[in-house]
C-alpha cells in the first residue's frame, strides 16, 4: 500500500482536513489552560463556554443569513436528516402521513424514510431525470392533500448534481408542506441565504467543509407548523429538542470553519472549477467515458466518471495512489452498483465503474496531472489485460 | 486490524501480472461467467506446459490468481492441469468467501484448457 505522504487525495466529499485555524480555535477548549467547563454549568466556566457557543452559532447564523436561535447542534449530517424527517413527519402526523423524496438522496435520508414506511407513513420516491435534476412537474404530481414533508438534497453526494431548492421550497410553501434540505455537500460550500429560500429544514455537517467530524446543525425556520419532534430525551437543552451536554470545542471548530467558508467560499469556488475543468479537459478523450449527471448542472467540486469495458474495483486499487471513491463513502464497501447512479438509468456495467473525484482547497494542479495520467494509464493497462468476449 | 482488502501478494501479482498477454499459435480458452473473463493460452514442449498467458476482466483478485496460476503450472506436466483447483489459491490469496464464484470461473478455464491440451477426460467419453 502507498504510504500517507504519497496519496493524492481527492475525496474531500467524503471529508476534508481540519483548517489549521479551526484546530487552534478548538484546542483552546480541551485542555486544562483553556476553557473546558460544561456549558450546562452556572458558574463562571460554564457562562464562558456557552458564550463560546453562542459566537460559533453567530458565524454559522452569518454564513447562511438566519438567526442563531433556529440553529440546533447535532452530532453530524446523518443525525441531522434523521432528526428532521423523522422528527418532522411525527410532528405532522395528525395532519397526514405522505411523505415525498428522491431516490438519489444519501442513505441517512432514504433509510429515515424507510424506517417511517415501516411505521405506516406512505412515501413517493421519485426518480431524478437522467441528468440528475428533480422534474418539478413529477414533484408537482406527488404531491397530495395529506402530504406533510418533502425532503430533497441541495448537492448531491455522488454526481454534484445541484437541485434548485428555491423552486421546490416554494411549490412546499404553497401547500404548506415542510420542506427539508439536506446541505451536508452545500453548507459553506454555495451561497445560501435562509432569509429568502423557502426552506423549513436544512442539515448540515462541518466535517465536509474544513471543521471537525462529530458535529453537525439542523436549522429550524422559525415560523407556524414548522417544528421536530425530538429523537433523544433526557436533559433539557436545545429547547428539549436534542439535549444532551454540548461538546463546545466541537461546535466552536464549526462556528470557525463556517466563518472562513464564508470569507473564501468565491475564491473556493474559483479554484475547485479551475480543478474539475483541468481533470475533465484531461480525461474526456478516453474512448468510452462519461459524466454521471450534468456537469453543467453540478458543484465544481465533484466529477463523476464512469467508463466502458472496466472493472471499477480493479480500476480503484490500479488508481492507487489516488484517494477516490466508487460510491458515496458510507456505501462504499458494498459490492453493489451505486444505487444513485441506477435511479439516474446508468447500466450496472457503467455504474460500476464508476469514480468520483472530489476536490478541495488544498487540491494542486500537480494532483490535478498526476490523477490525469493514473486514470489514463489504469485505463489503458486494464482495457490492455482483457480478453475479448465470448461470441 | 487491517482494512486493506487485498494482501501483498495480491497488490504484487495485480500491479505486475508478468504472465500477462496471449501466444499466437497456441491452445487457448475463453471463458465469462459471473461477471468475469478468463483467457488462456499455452505452448507446450514435450508434455510440459513450456508458456502460459492470461488475459482477465474482473477484480484485482481474479487478475491476481490468474497471475499466480500462470506462475506455478508453467513448466509443470501438463496432466497436472487436471488436478488445479482454486482452494489453494483462495487460501494463499486470502480472497473473500463471497468471491468464491468467480475464482471458480478460473478453475473451469483451467478444466478446458486441459481437455483441449490433453483430450477428454476418461469419464467424458
């Protein structure tokens, strides 16, 4: 196996490094000199530590223009969707039970919905188009008198694909629908202004986007009918509805990250699609490749590949020493084709040999050139020891 | 605990398969089956299996066993062929349980290359 210093990795959808800045800001809560005092405490420490808290809610209030207090801390993305959807369907369940999502949604939102199947609520999975995009007609059609959640991603984890979260959200806020948005791909990564997008619930995760892992937010608008039931009980903080002791460090290390993504995010933006262009520019002359999902229609930092006639597990270890994924990372052991690449109508051949490369701040040109000539040169070893097929 | 699916030998023999290729003029077998291709091809000299190629479609672990089978029968009798079986490669390759299918495509590869090399076996008449 490649040694640590000499991976290229390029996978930073799956994660990305601590900022130095965000790390510095965490340390000084975790050990003896600095201020570890629990948040639930009232004396002096623990005032400290919430106030720690309550700036890391500004910076994360600052990055997506809402207020602090409809910002609900959770342990990560995952806990986050289960939180809204299961919280938010169970809040409305007098109402209706019909539920509406996507196919192509991560597991931590398809799995909730499965589990509220499994409860009796009834839902809609509609298929993307082949470009990834939701038709909002077929949203439109799903749409029923007893609906009460819509739950649709705004980047997604596999192609990049970007739904237009503002089109939907106002169809939901026509019907009184709550609408949930997954932004665990998005949050500090694209402008998103929570004073003016109809959206009632957004997740999100700071480890995607140079903060720590283990922490995470659930905005909740502030508005009539939008409301979670909580999932964890015991303790009465977050206004009852996730208690549990707040782990500061954590959230201060969110608070600092969402306040470099917001100073960087166009400069970000900028540098991920100089990234994608030269990798795409470099590969696309490969007989028999393939994006999955519209590149025009995607976040820079991702580009999904599939490719004709190759194995996608050989064509992972032959990559080495490049860090990338064949599916999302929380489905990646399996063996199977990706489940988002066959709701967008990819053949199980072409879906298995898939590669997401994702990029991020730290990504060189030089990675760049270096992914460029493992994939060409993996390519064309693998299409070299192939047989042809039987007649 | 490792989490590195593939062990040395099967990083060793994927990144270098030296008996990679097909022999003009030669006996030669294809198969696919379970989302595998095999190919063979051998020359042989006096009984002996002199030169084995293989060409493979499938994951690092079939390209990584059909690079060890190529290795160990070259220069062996070619009745040996008969007696290959994929259980000792499973083992020295540490290939997954579920993966067991398509190493069984090699062994049918090997069973064909054998027939055709030496004839049909006896209960096959």
């Amino acid at each position: 196996m490649a040694e640590q210093a000499d991976l290229i990795y390029l996978d930073y959808a799956a994660s990305t490094p601590v900022d130095p800045w965000v790390a510095e800001a965490m340390t000084a809560l975790m050990t003896a000199d600095g201020n570890y005092a629990n948040p639930s405490s009232t004396h002096a420490a623990g005032r400290q530590s919430v106030e720690h808290i309550a700036h890391a809610a500004r910076q994360l209030a600052t990055l997506l223009n809402t207020d602090p207090w409809q910002l609900i801390w959770t342990s990560g993305a995952t806990e986050s969707d289960n939180l809204a959807i299961l919280g938010g369907a169970h809040y409305r369940q007098e109402r209706g039970r019909h539920l509406v999502t996507m196919r192509t949604e991560h597991k931590a939102v398809t799995d909730a919905f499965t589990e509220l199947e499994r409860q009796g609520y009834s839902v809609t999975w509609l298929n993307p188009e082949p470009n990834g995009l939701l038709d909002i007609a077929k949203l439109e059609e799903a749409l029923r008198d007893d609906t009460q959640l819509v739950s649709i991603m705004h980047i997604n984890n596999e192609t990049g694909v970007v739904q237009d979260i503002a089109q939907i959200g106002a169809i939901c806020r026509d019907r009184d629908i709550l609408f949930h948005v997954d932004a665990a791909q998005s949050a500090g990564k694209l402008p998103i202004d929570l004073s003016t997008l109809p959206v009632d619930l957004m997740s999100m995760t700071a480890h995607k986007v140079y903060g720590p892992k283990g922490i995470g937010a659930l905005y909740v608008a502030e508005r009539p009918g939008v409301h979670v039931d909580p999932l964890f009980f015991g303790g009465g903080q977050q206004r009852k509805l996730r208690p549990g002791t707040l782990p500061a460090q954590q959230i201060v290390g969110f608070g600092a990250a969402a306040a470099i993504a917001q100073s960087r995010m166009i400069h970000d933006l900028k540098h991920l699609n100089a990234m994608r262009e030269r990798l795409w520019s470099g590969i696309r002359d490969i007989p028999g490749i393939s994006t999955n999902g519209a590149i025009e229609s995607a976040f820079p930092g991702i580009l999904n590949v599939s490719i004709e006639d190759i194995e996608g597990e050989s064509l992972l270890l032959a990559l080495e020493p490049l860090c990338v994924a064949t599916g999302s990372a929380c489905n990646s052991k399996s063996q199977e084709p990706s489940y988002v690449l066959r709701a967008l109508g990819t053949s199980d051949a072409l879906a298995q040999s898939a590669i997401r490369f994702s990029f991020g701040r730290p990504t060189s040109a030089s990675d760049i050139d270096i992914a460029i000539e493992c994939y060409r040169n993996s390519v064309a070893r693998l299409r070299s020891l192939a047989p042809g097929r039987v007649e | 605990m490792s989490t590195d699916p593939y062990g040395a030998r099967v990083r060793a023999l994927f990144a270098d398969p030296a008996h990679a290729g097909q022999l003009a003029n030669a006996a030669g077998v294809l198969v696919e089956d379970q989302g595998v291709r095999i190919a063979f091809s051998a020359q042989l000299a006096v009984g002996r299996v002199d030169t084995l190629r293989f060409q493979a479609w499938g994951c690092p672990h079939v390209i990584a066993a059909a690079e060890a089978f190529c290795a160990d029968y070259e220069g062996r009798s070619a009745t040996d062929l008969l007696e290959f079986s994929t259980s000792d490669l499973m083992q020295s390759l540490s290939v997954p349980v579920e993966k067991t299918g398509r190493i069984l495509v090699i062994e049918d590869a090997v069973r064909s290359l054998a027939r055709q090399i030496l004839g049909p076996t006896p209960k096959e008449h």
